[in-house]
C-alpha cells in the first residue's frame, strides 16, 4: 500500500468513481437523500476501514501471543471505541 499525507477522514475531498447496485443506492437516497450520499458513503466506508484496522491487530496479536478470549476482544473493542470515538486521526490501515 501507498502511505498517505492524510489520516482516514482527513484531508480534501477527492472525485472516484463509484458503482453501486441501483437499489442500493435508492435505499441510500430514500434515508438521507441525494444532498447527503457522499456523506452517507464516507462514513460507511470509515467505519470498515477502522473495523478492518482493528481486525488487523487483533489477528497481529493472535500470532504473536495466542488466541484472546472472547471476553477480551469485547473488551477490546470497547476501548478502541473510546479512545478513537470522535477522533478525526485514526492509525491507517496496513
């Protein structure tokens, strides 16, 4: 992967092309309308890069260390969540 100037959810917008099936993308425009796709769009797809991040160090601990405990993935989970929660830095996906 490239390294980027930006954090994920920094930075100017950019243009890319994007196909989606059409009633995906009427499902998004009946809930937040034509106005707000982009952005509706944006933050589906952080939200999967910041889920694959920490599936990314989970999997990294996994084979340094052994299997975690369902308990502490949750655990897990919840502290990522409150540390990043509202953050605009978020680490970038490797």
């Amino acid at each position: 992967m490239t390294e980027s100037a930006y954090n994920i959810g920094d930075g100017p917008a950019t243009r890319v092309s994007l196909s989606l099936p059409e009633g995906t993308a009427a499902a998004i425009r009946e809930r937040v309308g034509k106005r707000e796709f982009s952005a509706f769009i944006t933050a589906a797809v952080e939200r999967e890069l910041r889920g694959r991040i920490l599936d990314e160090y989970l999997a990294d601990y996994e084979r340094r260390n052994g299997p975690v405990a369902a308990a502490a993935q949750d655990r897990a989970r919840e502290v990522f969540d409150e540390v990043f929660a509202g953050e605009s830095e978020w680490p970038a996906a490797s």
